[in-house]
C-alpha cells in the first residue's frame, strides 16, 4: 500500500522566544514492513540542521533559530510504501533456504536451572550513600 503523508505542527508563543532549538523525530525508518520512498521536512533552520542518530535510532534534525521567534511551523511530508506482514512486525523476513528448519533456533536446555553466575538483584538502602538517595 502506498500512503502519502503530512503531518504540520504550529506554535505560538505570547511573549516572543528570543531564541530556540529544537530536535525534530520526524523521519520514518525503512524497514520490514514499510519503505519510504520520498520525504521532506519544512521549518525554521532546517537546511543548517545538524542531523544524527539518536540512542534509539531515530533520525533526529536539530534546528536552531537566534533571531526573536512568534510562531513556528513545520511540516514533515512524504510517501511510504507498506507491505502487508499479517500483523508481524520486526526482523527481516527469514531466506526461503532457512524456513522450516530448526538449525539456527534458540533452545533452552534446562529452562528451570539457573546458570552459576546468575544472582538475585538486592538493594540495601541502607548502604547507600547520602547523595543516591
């Protein structure tokens, strides 16, 4: 399925901003299930935007502004491209070569027994030290 996009957020501020910065996730991933075959954000500062990943992995634009600041807008639009996955979302669909088979599976041996370095996790408030708490 195709499906066209565009989502546009606006902001107005009572007292005008002297300046701002702002990190916009507006970007879609591809992905197992979706393609993104064309997409676009428009705002303030976009085409001087530091862009990065963030420790999601989300495309993040960080945009800035110094001159004094009303109202804002941005629109982020495109196309997308979906595949229907029967509801299953994650990992990339599996080789024909590898269907059915069993090599390759994660198997619990011994799903009641713990491994050796395996220790309950206990927190003693008490042996904290002032500034933790």
């Amino acid at each position: 399925m195709r499906l066209t996009v565009r989502h546009t957020t606006r902001y107005r501020y009572e007292t005008p901003l002297a300046n701002a910065m702002q990190q916009l996730r507006l970007t879609p991933e591809d992905g197992p299930s979706q393609r993104v075959v064309e997409w676009s954000i428009e705002a303030p500062g976009i085409e001087r935007a530091t862009t990065y990943k963030d420790a999601f992995g989300n495309q993040v634009h960080m945009v800035s502004r110094s001159e004094p600041i009303e109202d804002v807008e941005i629109t982020a639009s495109g196309i997308v491209e979906t595949t229907d996955t029967n509801g299953i979302l994650g990992h990339e669909p599996m080789p024909a070569s590898h269907r059915g088979s069993t090599q390759g599976s994660l198997r619990l041996r011994n799903p009641t027994r713990r491994s050796a370095d395996w220790r309950p996790m206990r927190r003693d408030m008490t042996r904290l030290p002032v500034s933790m708490l």
